[in-house]
C-alpha cells in the first residue's frame, strides 16, 4: 500500500504557521525555518518525526525551542492520521528507516530497526474484542511480524506460517526440509521482512530466508548453535546473533558472510541498528556496540549482569535492561552511562521509548514509566506480583500494550486504567500491533485483538 501524507498546505498543517506561532516576528520566522531547511527538515510533517537532538545537530536552533515547536506541531498534526501512523510512516524516511522500501506494519520483532517498538493504530476502542484465533499445536513464542494482508509467524512446532491479517486463515506453511521436531526444531527466533524476504533462526542454528508471500525457502545460513534473537536488517545486510556467541553480517542475497564478531557468551538480546551501529546485550554481562561496516568494536559496557533484553535505540542513547534489575541509559556514541534505575528484579523485557519515558516490564510484576532523561520513576503499574512481566511492551497511539505469562494489557499510560485485556490464552510472546489490531503468541496459537473503531488501513480487520 502507497503512503501518500495528508494535504500540509493547510494552516493547521502548514510548517510556516506553525513556526510564526512560536516566533516574534516575520524575520524570525525566516530564520527558524532556513535553520530547519538546513536540519533537512521541510514540512511539519517530518518536523513530527525527528528527535530534539538530530534537529540541533543539524541546525543552530536551541533545544529548548526546538522541544517547544514540536510539541506545536504534534499537537497540530493529531488529527490527520491516515491510513498509517503519519508521524511513524515519516519517521522512517527521515530518520532511521525500517529495513522495507516502503512501510510495513510490524517488520520485525522491535517494530523498527532501532527497536523502539511503535505500532500503527487509528483510535482506540475500550473492548479488545478478539477478531480470530490461529491454532498451532505448540506454543508461539516467536513475536508476530505483519507484513501487508499477512500474520507471519514462527512456532515450536518446527513450522513457519503466513495467516490471513483479515480473516485468520493459512496462506502459506512452511516446513523445513531437514524438519526434526522438538526440541531443535523450534522457531522460536521473531521473523524480520524486508522488502519480500522473510528472515528467522531455528533451534537447529539455521538462519532462514523464505519468500514472505508464498512461504518458499530461498536460502539457509548455518550457525553454530540455537538461534533465538530477531535478525536486524540494515543498507542490505542481516545481523544475526546467537547461542554460537558470534555477531554474523551477511548480505541477504548472497550465501557468504561479510564479517563476523565473537562476543564470550550467548546472546537472546535482538541487535538493534541505528547510524551504522549494531547493538546487543549478552549473557557475558556486556552491552555491546559495533561498526556494522567493519565489524569492528566501538565500545562495550559491563553491566554486572546478564542482558537478555534488547537495546532500544533513540537519537543519542541506548536503553537496555539487565538480570540485577538495572535499566540504562547509555550514550549510544561513547557508551557511557547518562543514568541507571534499580528494580531489584530481573529485566529481561526490552525497553520501548515514546516521548520522553521509556517503559518495560519487570519480574517483580509490575510495569515501569521512566523520564528518558533522567531515569526518575514517572509511574509504575502492578497486574500479580508472582506472574513475571518478561515480555517486551509496543506502543501505539498513545496506549501502551503489554503481557504477563497470564493476559495482554492495553493501558491508557495518563490515568494507568486498564482499558481492556485479554487472557482466553496463556501468553507466550511480545505483543505487535499493525493495522489497529494487536496480535500475540499464546500457548496453542496467535490471538488477533481488535484496538481501533472504524476502518483499519482498509484491511477491514
């Protein structure tokens, strides 16, 4: 589907107005917007879409100011969100794209390559009312990816499937020639799309490229040991990582690998890419980043505990999570820590930012909002403080969905009411939320839960 942006010609809408609103005069305006032009950023729009920090880097407009004018056009935009999240849709072109060509609505296991775990919905709806339910016979702890009209998804059942995003129905399965069941057959790795290559790992240590549209093995990269992280796709080449303890780089179209890193431990943390860097914790205690040119070290943190969280990567810093409970802030150029916040609970859910907060969940069964400048405490929400919240929130249209072993929460985060939950199933994965439907891995299957009224990108979901 072609993103086309709303009409931006309209004085709500216009970035001209919306700048003469927040300046003393005409040639101040001038300036803000020459300064802005400068930054690479030329319609309000794509002022939405970019951080604070990437619009100072490139111009010589105050920070202050800059937080002041986005908060004017982000207020001034709220109503023109079209078939995708417009801000989400331009975000992508300006500032860290996903791996697709074009937007797609949930390609890989953090949303984006920088795993900031957004969501496209339209307006919510209070009821979560559960659209269908795609039965497997084993448990889905492998994430949904969406990709256009299809749910793909990977199972412990040692099978890979495309479902229907309308109507729940297989389009495609995919079984894989040396299928040897459970336990090494599992795909418990969250698929990532780019373009028409759908990518996962397996128990067994293989990375998988299959056509996402009909389900076909186009090529298989072996690795040493259990995959169970999301591959990273950037400037066409995969990042994969593992129980082997290697960060591999390979181009997707080709069987060889182009450079490959060794770490000291396993790694369950999904690498993130942002700017030509890859990220990742592992069970080494370490948060890692490295050139994902040359795959050489830029520099690597001792956290003090395992990290099976995944990095979450805004404009200038990394949020990961650790086993001691400690959730970081780190400057994503240096590695040093900006701040650090103690639970006392493992961390193994990973971090998605919105705004100023980033959020997560805890072992200690509560959920966290944290200021994602400080790291001070903006609130925190209990569900059962003996079920574990390890599973990874997503965030979209200002609601937050998170999942205990026992229900899906959507939870409006200025009043932390629980809007709606669901718990037909036990849970087995991290949420994704396409389409302005939110879809989850359960024990026997994926549940599809209705988030929007109205129209869902015309899918009718």
């Amino acid at each position: 589907m072609e993103f086309v942006p709303p009409d931006t010609t309209t004085e709500t809408t216009d970035l001209r107005s919306i700048v003469s609103n927040q300046t003393r005069d005409d040639e101040q305006t001038d300036y803000v917007m020459s300064e802005l032009g400068t930054a690479g950023v030329d319609s309000a729009w794509e002022l939405a879409a970019v951080d604070t920090d990437r619009v100072a880097e490139g111009s010589l407009l105050e920070s202050q100011f800059i937080n002041e004018l986005l908060e004017s056009v982000r207020d001034s935009i709220k109503g023109y969100l079209v078939t995708y999240t417009v801000v989400e849709a331009w975000r992508w072109r300006v500032a860290d794209p996903p791996c697709a060509d074009t937007p797609t609505e949930w390609p890989m296991f953090g949303g984006t390559q920088n795993n900031m775990r957004w969501g496209s919905l339209i307006s919510p709806l209070e009821t979560g009312e559960t659209k269908w339910e795609f039965t497997t016979d084993d448990d889905v702890r492998s994430s949904p990816a969406v990709n256009g009209h299809l749910v793909l998804i990977g199972c412990d059942d040692g099978l890979v499937y495309g479902v229907n995003i309308v109507s729940g129905d297989t389009v495609w399965e995919y079984r894989p020639n040396t299928y040897v069941g459970k336990p090494v057959g599992r795909f418990r790795s969250s698929p990532t799309v780019t373009q028409s290559v759908l990518l996962l790992g397996r128990d067994a240590g293989e990375l998988y490229a299959l056509s996402s549209k009909s389900g076909s093995e186009q090529s298989k990269f072996k690795t040493e040991n259990r995959i169970r992280t999301s591959p990273a796709v950037a400037d066409g080449k995969v990042y994969i990582v593992g129980d082997s303890g290697k960060l591999h780089a390979k181009y997707i179209d080709r069987p060889d690998t182009y450079w490959t890193y060794h770490v000291g431990n396993k790694v369950r943390s999904s690498p993130a890419v942002s700017r030509d860097t890859v990220y990742f914790g592992c069970r080494d205690k370490h948060l890692y980043a490295i050139d994902a040119e040359t795959g050489e070290e830029d520099w690597v943190l001792n956290t003090g505990a395992i990290v099976d969280s995944s990095p979450a990567v805004d404009g200038s810093h990394v949020y990961i999570g650790n086993d001691e409970g400690v959730i970081y802030s780190v400057d994503k150029q240096t590695g040093e820590v900006q701040w650090q916040y103690e639970t006392g609970n493992t961390v193994t859910s990973s971090p998605a930012i919105v705004g100023n907060t980033v959020y997560y969940g805890n072992d200690d069964g509560n959920f966290y909002a944290l200021n994602v400048d400080n790291g001070d405490e903006e609130w925190s929400q209990g569900f059962n403080s003996s079920v574990k919240i390890r599973y990874s929130p997503a965030i979209a249209e200002g609601f937050v969905f998170c999942a205990n072993y026992d229900s899906l929460y959507a939870l409006h985060p200025s009043t932390r009411d629980v809007v709606w939950s669901y718990s037909d199933h036990r849970i087995r994965s991290s949420p994704t939320v396409a389409h302005g439907t939110v879809f989850i891995g359960t024990e026997d299957g994926v549940s599809a839960n209705k988030g929007v009224t109205g129209e869902s990108d015309h899918l009718d979901v």
